[in-house]
C-alpha cells in the first residue's frame, strides 16, 4: 500500500498520513541549500496504522538502524517507533531495495503476524549474522 516516494522536505505539503499507507523518503531535501534540485542520497520509510481499537502503530524503517528525521514525527505528529538493526553495510547503495523488503515483509509476507512490531523485529533479526558471516568468510585462510 504505497502511498508514495518523497523527498524529507516534501512531507510537510501532504496535509495529513493516511494510515495503512507506506511512505517512501529520501533522507535529502528536495532543493539543497545552493538552490538546486537534490537527486537523493538515501531512502528511508514509515508507515502508521491505524487499530480496529483505536490505538495508532507507527513505525520508521532505516537500513542502517538510525532514528527519522524531525519531518517525519512533524508529519505524523506523534513520536513514532523505529528499528536500530543495522542491516546494511557502509559501502553498499542498497538502501531502496532494504526499504522495499521491509515493506513486503510487514504488509504482505505471508507468516507476518500482523503485528508491525513484532514483523519488524522478526524482519530485522533475520540480518542479525550478517556482519559476522561476511568477516568470517572474507578471511578465510
């Protein structure tokens, strides 16, 4: 359920989150400070739903396990959760196809819980070896 792919500084002209939508960002702003368009840097997500009790899940999606930017709790309006796994590395630009995996996980793979918490813990913690199983095969000897 994609809402859309926006530029951090693009989120304050959406008026208000529909729930249940996903909300790709990349963490530039759209113009940089000399005035020129920005092509992006590194893509992000969120996404907020809405409870049959009322209560709002809301969670901030980023590869390298860091919290949002103040755009997007100023959009949402409320503090929102995030995941801190680190699950890409440094020298790889593989950032949108993270956001995209996470997406599917929590929104349509099918032994998801339902719970976006709980999906997104499990997401992440499928990567928990992933640093250590690349060193330890890079140095083989």
């Amino acid at each position: 359920p994609l809402h859309g792919v926006y530029f951090k500084s693009q989120l304050k002209d959406l008026g208000k989150i529909e729930y249940g939508k996903s909300y790709i960002i990349n963490l530039e702003s759209e113009v940089g400070e000399d005035g020129e368009p920005n092509i992006g840097s590194h893509f992000t997500c969120f996404q907020a739903n809405k409870l049959p009790t009322g209560k709002i899940q809301s969670l901030y999606f980023d590869s390298y396990g860091t919290k949002y930017p103040d755009e997007v709790e100023d959009f949402i309006g409320i503090p929102i959760g995030y995941t801190s796994a680190d699950v890409q590395s440094l020298v790889a630009d593989t950032c949108g196809y993270w956001v995209c995996a996470y997406l599917y996980f929590i929104n349509t793979f099918p032994q998801r819980t339902g719970d976006m918490y709980v999906d997104a813990d499990t997401f992440c913690n499928l990567f928990n070896d992933i640093n250590a199983l690349y060193i330890k095969n890079h140095f083989r000897s």
